[in-house]
C-alpha cells in the first residue's frame, strides 16, 4: 500500500506548489496567461517526446491515437480557461471549482459509457455544487451581502473540460499502455495550446520573461519540473494502486491549497497573495471542505 500511497498524496501537494508558483508568474511577475500557457503546450511537447523514445506507438490503432490526442485537446482547453481566471483571482478559489471535475466524469459516464450513480455520489453532485458556489461567493462592497460571481462559470466550463479529457482518456487506455497515452495526451494540449497562443507577440514576451534569470527559473522550475514531476507521481500511483483510492486522494488538492494559501499569507504575502481574513476564512474552508468531500465520495461510493 505504502509504495502507491506516498505518490498519490505528493502528487496532489506538488501541483498545490505548482498552482501558487504559477499565480505568482502571473500576478506578480507580469507573465499573461497567453504566455504562460503557450510555454505549458512547449513543455508538454518535449515531455509527450521524451517519453515517446522509451515507449513507442507499435501497434497503436487510429482510434486509440485520437482518444489519446482527444484527451490532450480537452484538457488543454481545461488549463487554458483555469489560467485565465487564476491570472484575476485568488489560488485558493480557483481550484476548488476547477477541481470538481470528477464529478462531470461521473455525470458523462453515466450518459456516455453506461454506468450508473449511487444515492452516495448524487449526494457527492449536491456537494460539489455547493461548494462551487461558496468559492464563488464575496462580499458585495455596497451592499455587503455575499453574491456568487458569474465570471466563475469559466472553471465550471474548465472543469467539464478536464471530465472529457478523462472520458477519452479511458477509453484510449482499455487498449494502449499508460505511457503511449502520456505521449498522445501531451502533443494533444501542445497542439491545442499552440493553435491559440503560437504567436509573434507570446513568443517574443515568452521569450523575454524567460531571459530574466530569477523569472526565467521560477517558470522552469513550476512547469518544467515540478508539474512534470508530480505528473509522474500521479501516473505512478494509477499504476501502483486502486485507481477510485488514488482518484480520492488526489481530489484532496484544494485542501493542501487551503493550508499552504493560509500558511503562504503569513509568512510569505507578496508570493501567495490570498487574503484571509474572518469571513473569506470561513468561505474558503467551507468550499474546499464540501468539495474534497464531494470528490472523495464521487471516487469511492
């Protein structure tokens, strides 16, 4: 158990890492979310090729190769609307609701792929919509009564991405190796990415954020390495162990983002840059409880 347990909680707490550094190459060092994600689509490319060498596509029919590509498109499309509202709002209430993507996975599966939905997992939806909600919620500065803000229906539409890209993930892996599929899976978002964000001015702002030293290795670091890595971590655990167990402890992310946004707000503010006072404490506590609970119950009832 010990061997699929460790990857599958460092999984989640390295992409909590990933999410802060990323927020602060937006906010704080200027980077757009154009340029950030276009250098996502470069490092999944290279990622989607290296891998290629060790594991080639022998015996790899035309339907497994577009599940593969298709789950890459879709979820490109997830990231590039989740960084588009991590750029404009807090970490902390982002991920909440961009992480609720498990349970359009199970409503798809129940459309699409012929399973069925527990009393416990329509309990798990309700959940999970609630929780959307409150992570939605500020306080209105003239009336002081809290609203849910519409411009959040983005990560809604992120996160229905992501279900997709999971749906086609599955079906292209009943028949071709996990690895195959990262391959597919990568290319697929650098073609996604690269279609929107490929241009002269991205590449050439790309380009002079990277030549700043400090900046240049932050963005290495967070997208290079570290989301590589805990991308390993997740697909190692998959391998390893119980796929609905792993599923449950990786939707635990907003929970590690919820703690290092607190811990972060303390004792490093200009980086993590989340407010924490009484009321958006409570707020966010509320959302990311009901939401990782929503997750877990989606992934084991």
């Amino acid at each position: 158990m010990i061997e699929w347990l460790v990857p599958a909680i460092g999984s989640p707490a390295t992409f909590s890492v990933v999410t802060f550094s990323d927020k602060a190459i937006l906010s704080r060092f200027g980077l757009s979310s154009s340029g950030l994600t276009l250098f996502v689509g470069l490092s999944q490319a290279v990622f989607g090729t290296v891998v290629l060498f060790f594991a080639p596509l022998n015996g790899v029919d035309l339907g497994d190769v577009l599940g593969g590509l298709g789950s890459g498109i879709f979820q490109g499309l997830g990231l590039i609307l989740m960084f588009f509202m991590l750029k404009r709002e807090e970490a902390s209430r982002v991920i909440p609701v961009f992480q609720t993507s498990p349970i359009f996975v199970a409503l798809l599966a129940v459309a699409f792929l012929d399973e069925s939905i527990s009393a416990i997992q329509w309990l798990a939806v309700l959940l999970a919509v609630v929780g959307a909600v409150a992570a939605s919620t500020t306080r209105s500065s003239v009336s002081g009564s809290f609203r849910p803000r519409p411009i959040f229906a983005v990560l809604i539409l992120a996160a229905a991405s992501v279900a997709v890209s999971q749906i086609f993930l599955e079906i292209s892996t009943d028949e071709m190796s996990i690895w195959n599929t990262v391959t597919l899976r990568g290319w697929g978002m650098a073609a996604i990415m690269g279609l929107v964000f490929a241009r002269k001015t991205n590449l050439v702002e790309l380009g002079n954020f990277l030549r700043v030293p400090k900046r240049g290795a932050l963005l290495v670091l967070t997208e290079g390495v570290l989301a590589v890595g805990a991308s390993f971590l997740l697909i190692f655990a998959i391998s390893r162990g119980p796929v609905s167990l792993v599923a449950a402890i990786f939707g635990t992310r907003p929970g590690f983002m919820f703690v290092l946004g607190l811990v972060g707000s303390k004792v490093y503010p200009s980086f993590f840059d989340e407010v924490f006072n009484r009321t958006e404490f409570l707020i966010k506590l509320a959302a990311t409880v009901l939401i990782v609970t929503a997750i877990v119950l989606i992934a084991t009832g």
